[in-house]
C-alpha cells in the first residue's frame, strides 16, 4: 500500500464531501476554499498581527520556561530538600487542567498579555520539570563519581555529565511541553478574547463567519505540525550520539 | 493499632508537607488580609462554600455532567483506540495506512480544530464528549501501538506451537504483554481528558464545572471560581490516584507494578 494513501483519502474527502453536497458547503467548506480564504487573509495582512501576537507570548513564555523548568529538575534530582519539597506539589497538581487556572489568574493580573504568558508558563514548565528531574536522577551515579574522583569540579561535572546524560529525557519533555504549549496559549487566547490565534477562532465562530475559522483552523494546524516537525529535526541532528550507543530504540 | 495509625498519618504528612503548607499560607494570607480576600478567598471560605453549593445548589448536577462527558470520551477513546493500536501492530497495511495518519494530526493542537466541531455538531454534549475522545484517543492509540508491537515474538510462537488457536493467542498473549503500555497511555489519556472536558465547558458553556468557572469569572464571584478549581483539581487527583491503585492490582504480576 502506498505510504501516504489515508492523508491523500482524507484530503480527498474533504474537498469531495462539501463538493458533492453530502456535507454542507457553508459549515464544511472544502479543502481548496479553505486554503484560498487562508492564502487572501495572510495577503490582506489580517493574519499578521493576530499570528505574531499569538507567536510572541508563546515565545516569551515557551523561553522563560525552559530556563526555569529544566534547571529546577535537575535541582529535584541532585538536592533532596528541593525533592522533597517539589515532588509531593507536582503530583498533586499533575492531574489539574492549568488552563482552568486562566480565569482566576486573569482576576489576579487583568485581561492582558502577562496573565496569558503566565498560565502558558504554569502549563509549559511541568512537563519540563518532571522530564529534566527523571532524566538527572537516572543519570548512573558512577559516571558522576568517576567525573568527580578524576578532579572535575561539581559545576563542570553538571554540565559535561549529568545534562548531556539527562538529555534524551530532557527533550521528550520539550516535545511534550511544545505541544501543551499550544494549547495554554490557545485557551488563553480564547478565554481573554483580545487578539491572536485563539481569539479569532473563536470570534469569528460567534459571528458565524465560518470561513474566517477555517482558515485560523489551518493556520493553527500548520503551526503545531510544523512546531513538531521542526523539533523532530532538530533532536535529529543533537542526539546523533546517543542513536550510536542505545540503537534505534529512541 | 491507634498508635500504628497515628504513625502512618504522621509520615503521609511529613512526605505532602510541602501541600499542606501551600495550603496554609493560602488561608493565612487571606485571612490576615495580606492579599484580598477577593482575590484569594481563604481555603476554608472555599471549603465551606463547596459545601454550601453542593447541599442547596445543583453543583452535584455540573459536577456529574462534567464526570460524564469525560467518562463518555474516553471511554470511547479506549473502545477504539486499543483494538486499532493492536491491529497496526499486528497487521501491516492497517500500521501502513493509519500511521501516516496519526503523525500528520498527532501534532495539530486539537483546543484549534474545536471550533469545527462545535459547527457540525452543536454544543451540546456531542461536540464536548467528541473533543475528549479525540484527545484522549492519541495517547492510548499510541501507547498501545507501541506496546504490541514489542510483545516478545517467542510467546507468540510457543502459543502458536502448542496450537493455541489465533484469537485466544490475542486475549491470552498479546492483551495481557501489552497491558502496560495501554495503562501507561490510558494515563495519559485521563488527565488529557480532565483538561479538555473542563476547557469545553468553559468555551461552549450551558452546565459542568468548566460553565461555573466561566460564570463565577464573568459575575466576579471569585469564590466560585476556586470552588470549581479546587473541585477539578481534587477530583482529578483522587481520578488519578484510583486510577494507579487500580494498575497495581492489574499489573501485580509485572515489573511495573510499582511505578509511579
């Protein structure tokens, strides 16, 4: 079977189905009306501003979590008191939506841009946190010590041994914390309707100006797929030797 | 027996310190007025409020619906998604055509595609249950992919040999070498759905702990807001906790069992 045959039959059936009248063509535009309305929107210029308000508070937030995610895990593995404080905290609120937290924190900061990156630093950092703090404790403590016996100081032995070491896991985390990033900053978005991605989805929903929601819709997908796939790449090229060590098992 | 109960207590407070103290910072911060009470209701004020709503208002009602729709799609998300991550692992053209599949909508942040289902499917319960299944269905697929596509071969002969018949080999062998991986997944999948039953109530509204949320918010009626909060969060811990108590029976014969 050719490799790519249920994209090219989903594709297919979306641009037949609304074509054909099975699906309704006002609710369920096809797929070359979509990409046409998306194309007319980023050449008027009406996408711009929302698309880079949205990519501005995903990247502050996204940067000020991983520089305080994964050296707050690596601290979990290495100091027991810092363990023994943050463990207990991060299983008891793993299982909390904290999305759920943007209305309050928004009652907190107001309806602004400091409220939004907020909650997508309270969503970003956990999956980082737990990722760097599995990774450094699964770190064999006879690379450490044989670091440390042959003179290596404590701070140079966290950078050349331990972090390379907690690598692997340190990054499936990113790749996780990509993705729930995308949707604290969407759900923000949305839920303080003021400009981005989010709040045109859901603005032009309420207007029931559909295909202006399509069109973010495709934008948004392209995003985390290209989110995904850049990151994809990326590890690719960082982690060569490790896939030398361990196989394909990565 | 007291003394052994009192000891037990004692440790379980002493491993969750660090809980217990947010929670009483929490409640003497607002009760001595450091932050406003609007902003930060005191924890008991929050407690006692709960209390309040579920004896004279219908929080049983939106805490239920809520429970519901969240059982509903994932519930949903299992029944399809461990058979179809089973079959991809065991038969190649169904893992050739549903693979490419799920790499290319894996990735697309589902919270952005929830307004197409609100359009072809209303807001009532169908959209919500449809945007939990769909979430919480990736996690399980995958997890269960994984899992039965590394069931050592070998069993899989020796059942063969003795001639076990097929379908007894997929209940007897591969179910149970897989089981792990389809928990680890379902994990997931359950704190997936947490999050997105709550965040569709608070985009589409009408009932659940997500509308009073959004209503609180909009009435400025901030204890309200920590009320649907802190149920969310307490209801998924205890989710969550049932949830590994549950593993550790079923898996007690793996090496797993005590993880986590």
């Amino acid at each position: 079977m050719p490799r790519f045959l249920s994209i090219a039959l989903v594709f297919a059936l979306w641009e037949a189905l609304p074509r054909a009248g099975i699906l309704p063509a006002e609710t369920f535009p096809p797929f070359s009306t979509v990409v046409a309305t998306t194309s007319q929107l980023f050449l008027t210029g009406e996408m711009w501003p929302h698309l880079f308000s949205s990519m501005y508070r995903w990247a502050v937030a996204f940067v000020i979590s991983l520089a305080f995610g994964i050296p707050a895990g690596i601290a979990m593995a290495r100091l027991s008191a810092v363990r023994n404080f943050l463990d207990p905290i991060l299983t008891a609120t793993y299982p909390v939506p904290k999305a759920a937290l943007i209305p309050i924190i928004m009652l907190w900061l107001g309806a602004g841009d400091l409220s939004k990156i907020l909650v997508i630093i309270l969503g970003t950092s956990i999956p980082l946190v737990i990722s760097a703090f599995h990774g450094a404790q699964g770190v064999e403590k006879k690379l450490v010590w044989s670091a440390l016996a042959m003179g290596t100081d404590r701070r140079l032995a966290l950078f050349k041994v331990i972090l390379p070491a907690a690598l692997p896991d340190i990054l499936s985390g990113v790749r996780m914390a990509l993705s729930v990033s995308l949707i604290a900053l969407l759900g923000s978005e949305m839920i303080a309707r003021q400009s981005g991605l989010g709040y045109l989805l859901f603005s032009s929903l309420d207007v029931k100006a559909y295909d202006l929601s399509y069109a973010t819709m495709l934008v948004i997908a392209i995003m985390g797929f290209a989110f995904d796939w850049g990151f994809v790449a990326l590890m690719g090229r960082s982690l060569v030797w490790m896939e030398r060590e361990e196989g394909s098992d990565g | 027996m007291a003394k052994k109960l009192l000891a037990r207590l004692g440790a379980l407070f002493w491993r969750y310190y660090s809980v217990f103290l947010v929670l009483i910072v929490w409640e003497l911060v607002s009760r001595f007025g450091v932050v406003r009470p609007f902003l930060l209701p005191a924890f008991s004020t929050v407690v006692g409020r709960t209390w309040e709503l579920f004896l004279h208002e219908d929080l049983l009602f939106h805490t239920s619906t809520t429970l519901f729709r969240m059982f509903a799609g994932l519930s949903a998300a299992v029944v399809v998604g461990v058979p179809l991550g089973i079959w991809m692992a065991r038969f190649r053209p169904a893992r050739d055509f549903f693979e490419p599949l799920i790499g290319l909508t894996f990735p697309i942040p589902k919270v952005g595609i929830y307004p197409a289902i609100i359009i072809l499917l209303g807001m009532a319960h169908a959209s919500k249950i449809s945007w939990v299944f769909i979430d919480s269905f990736f996690p399980i697929v995958m997890a269960t992919y994984h899992g039965a596509q590394h069931v050592d071969t070998r069993l899989i002969w020796s059942a063969r040999g003795m001639g076990t018949s097929e379908g007894k080999i997929l209940r007897k062998v591969i179910l149970p070498a897989t089981l792990p991986s389809i928990l680890t997944g379902l994990r997931l999948g359950i704190i997936v759905a947490l999050i997105v039953v709550f965040l569709s109530e608070m985009i589409a509204g009408g009932d659940g702990l997500g509308w009073i949320m959004m209503h609180a918010a909009r009435l400025f009626h901030s204890v309200d807001m920590f009320v649907a909060i802190v149920l969310i969060s307490v209801l998924g811990f205890i989710i969550d906790r049932l949830f590994l108590i549950a593993r550790r029976q079923l898996l007690r014969w793996h090496a797993e069992a005590d993880l986590g």
